[in-house]
C-alpha cells in the first residue's frame, strides 16, 4: 500500500509549486507586453473597490463604483483577507493567488480520483505551468475565482463514480452560481459543463444530477435578481455600461473570419499555453477513442470538461473584444482533458511491451508542460519592478480626509480611506460636479485628463498642485491637489 504521505504529496506537489511561485511575484508591477490590454495597470483596483469601501469606509458603494453588484463572491473574498491583513494590492494579489493555487488542487484531487496518481500529477502540474495562469494567476482579477469556482464545481458534480442526486450535485450548483456570480458569462462555461456531462452519461442519476445542479444555479440567480438587481437598477446599469461591449458578427463571412484570424488575434493565448493546448486536445481525442472503456465517473469528467472546453473556445472565436486573460478560465478544462492521454499512453504501452517507457515519458510530458512557462516566467521576474506597494504608502501618507478623483486613483490611494470617484466615458457613473458636490480635493491624472466640471470651478483647476508624480503603465501620472 502506497504511504498516506506520499499520496498527500503527489496532491500538493503541483499547488505547491504555484503557490511558491506566485507569492514570489505578489508585490511585482504586472509585466509589460503580455497583452495588446491596458488591463494589468487598472483592473486590479477596479476589482477590489468594493471590498475595500467596505473595510475602510463601511460602504460598499462609496463613491458611486458598484462593480462588486456583479462581481460579489470575489469582493467577498477579498473583503475576508483586507479584514485579517489589511487593505493594499499585496493582500488583494494574495486571495487571488489562493483561488488559482485552490484550482491547480482540485485539479489534482478531482483528475487523481477519476484516473489515477499520474494523471492527477500531469493535469495539475499542467495548469500551474500555464504561462497564463504563471501571470494572471497572482494579480487581483475575478478570473482567478472565476476558475475555481468552475472546476470545484465539476469535481462535485463528478465525485460519485455512478451519479445519483444529492449533496455534492447541490454544492456543485452552488459552486457553479458562484463562478457566474464572479463574472457572468461563465454561464457559457457552465452550460457547457451541466450538458456536457448529461450528453457523455446519458443515464438518469446523471441528468438528475445536472438537473439538481441548474436548479441551484437558477436559484441563485433569481436571489441575485431579487436581491440585489432591482434594489440596485442604476448602478447595475452603469455597470454594464462600463463593460466593454461584444458586438456580434454582421454576417457569415464575418463570423467565419474572426474564426480564421484567432490564431492571429487571440493576444497570445496560444502562445501562452501551448503545452495545455496541444494535451487538450490529444486527450479530447483519446478520450473520444477510448470512450467504451471509461467507467461512468470518468465519462462525466470527460464530458463536463469537452463541453466547457468547446462552448469557451466557440464564445471567444465569435468576440470582437478577446484580450488573453478571458481565456484563462477554460485551461483547467484543457489540464483535465490531457490527463485523458495518460490511461492511453499507459494502454499502449502495454500492447507494445514497453511498460519501462513509463516513467522517462512521465517525465518528459511533465518538463514539456512546466518548460515553456517557467520560461516566461524567469523573464518577468528578472526584469520585474515593485512600485506599486509603495505609491500606496506614499499616497496614503499624503492624502488628508477628503476624496480622490481619478481613474487610477483606487489603486494608488487604495490604502487611504476616503471616497475614490471613477469617472467613464460610456457610463453616467460620477458625471456631475464632483468638486461640489462630493468634495473632490485630490486628483490621480495623467497630462490629459481634465474633470468634467473644470468649466465650473476654474480658479481651482488652475490652482492645482502636484504632489507626487510616477511613471506607470504606459504613461506618468500625478496625485494632484486641489485649493
């Protein structure tokens, strides 16, 4: 009999890894380059807003930005962690950092549970290896969430071997409702997951099962709606005017060449997480070419992980807008199909004799999916900056008791606790005179910014000081102060 350590090992080797990696990375500047998205250098605040009005302020709307509405779960989270260690970009990067090393287990247990040690090993270590999820996997984005959410949600939906309806098929529906209620079009992701795995089964524990599940998901959703949308119509709309807008193809021959250029336009996601791509689909084939010998449990993996793979990949190949990070909630579905090549190496093997092959071609697939992104990885860390941490402390150390304005403004005065004003420009969000009205005193701007309400206030505009002044993202940036 194996040793209980060791099983325990082979279960953490790849979270393990990951979270050594990350950590390493939480106070790092985000790496220039990786994608053709600004996103890296404001995301994170926006993400966070709401959990830290709460901690700082006591609301979670303070300042008029109501992300949180439809990002609950994940400002949640982060809320929890600003409470026990307090409110800045290092404690924001870590509870993310934890939801992706979270994923990179339960995708482990899950693969390990359905088909083996081995496979466990090389479904997990492939996903922590990802060069998407080496980057995005420590900064603060729902995404990271996102991914947990989705495969614990398939791992109870598939820990009974032979179905039936019960307490895991709840909790998978709970764990599913929370993946949409982080960002909602996981309901693709989602759909694809509860369909997949009724079309791979095809029996009715199964279907009762995912039907269990969509109920708890429509339950949720229904909660959400009578919880918080009505209650909050407005800001719920500014911010789906803040989103960017997908728009759909105007015809065949236009859907047909956003399919054609993905390769070109994906913004390296390809690139990025090669080794899982190319696992992914050789195990979607194994699994198809094996499909009589998989037991029921493994079937339904199979499936959950074949339709989330399929329905993602077809909702980004038909988007106008695909930045990289919007791919990363589909690689733990690519991570659990390539542990499908496992049993089927193994078998092959066998027919040929060679079973000493093994462990050398275990260990070559494993340097083939961890190479390419610690790579990428050893080059942003190499060339990595921490400014970040410490233009918060500055900021916080010179902003007095009245409120921020500016688009950067929650990352760089995070810490200081005062209202932090937004302003967008396909949004009514924070259009009015905040100078008056909400008592701005403080700007976070870059050259170009001017305040819709400069035409009222004049002499203050003129009258601005800079204070602090740092380079950032693609541009320098000021706190300015107002008389």
């Amino acid at each position: 009999m194996t040793p209980r350590w060791t099983s325990l090992a082979d279960i953490l080797l790849p979270a393990v890894l990951l979270l050594a990696l990350l950590v390493a990375q939480l106070p790092a500047d985000p790496a220039p380059g990786v994608t053709f998205s600004n996103s890296p250098f404001t995301d994170e605040a926006w993400n966070v807003m709401g959990a830290r009005n709460w901690i700082l302020l006591g609301d979670w709307s303070a300042g008029d930005w109501a992300l949180h509405l439809v990002q609950l779960p994940f400002n949640a989270l982060e809320a929890v962690g600003f409470a026990m260690l307090g409110v800045g970009i290092v404690q924001a990067r870590l509870v993310a950092a934890l939801c992706s090393v979270a994923a990179v287990a339960v995708t482990t247990v899950i693969v390990r549970r359905r088909l083996g040690t081995e496979a466990g090993l090389i479904a997990g270590l492939g996903l922590a290896g990802a060069g998407l999820v080496l980057y995005y996997g420590r900064l603060a984005y729902v995404e990271t969430l996102v991914m947990f959410a989705l495969v614990a949600g398939v791992a109870a939906l598939c820990w009974r071997p032979s179905g039936g309806a019960g307490w895991s098929a709840a909790v998978a529906g709970g764990l599913l409702a929370v993946a949409i209620g982080t960002k909602p079009s996981a309901l693709f992701a989602v759909v694809g997951i509860l369909v997949g795995v009724a079309l791979a089964t095809r029996r009715g524990t199964w279907v009762r099962r995912t039907m269990l599940a969509t109920g708890m998901v429509a339950l949720a959703a229904v909660g959400w709606v009578v919880l918080i949308a009505l209650p909050n119509a407005e800001p719920v709309g500014w911010v789906l005017d803040i989103w960017t807008s997908q728009a759909p193809p105007r015809g065949l021959a236009e859907l047909l060449r956003r399919i054609a250029d993905y390769p070109a336009t994906s913004d390296g996601v390809l690139l990025m997480s090669l080794p899982l791509v190319i696992g992914g689909v050789g195990g979607l084939v194994a699994a198809i070419a094996r499909w009589r010998t998989l037991d029921e449990g493994q079937r339904a993996l199979a499936g959950a992980a074949i339709g989330w793979f399929l329905v993602g990949l077809g909702v980004l190949l038909i988007a106008s807008y695909r930045p990289n990070r919007y791919s990363m909630p589909m690689l733990p579905a690519l991570a659990i199909l390539t542990a499908y090549l496992v049993p089927a190496v193994r078998a092959g093997l066998q027919r040929l004799g060679a079973r000493r092959l093994a462990l050398p071609l275990m260990g070559t697939a494993v340097t083939v999916l961890l190479l390419p992104g610690l790579v990428m990885y050893g080059g942003w860390a190499s060339a990595a900056t921490s400014r970040a941490p410490g233009i918060q402390a500055q900021m916080a150390a010179a902003i007095d008791d009245r409120p921020v304005e500016g688009g950067l403004a929650p990352l760089f005065a995070m810490r200081a606790p005062v209202p932090i004003h937004v302003r967008w420009s396909t949004s009514e969000v924070n259009r009015g005179d905040l100078y008056a009205d909400a008592g701005v005193r403080w700007l976070v701007m870059a050259d170009a910014y001017r305040p819709s309400w400069v035409d009222l206030h004049p002499e203050a505009w003129e009258g601005r000081t800079p204070v602090l002044c740092f380079a950032w993202g693609r541009g320098t940036h000021c706190l300015v102060h107002l008389p």
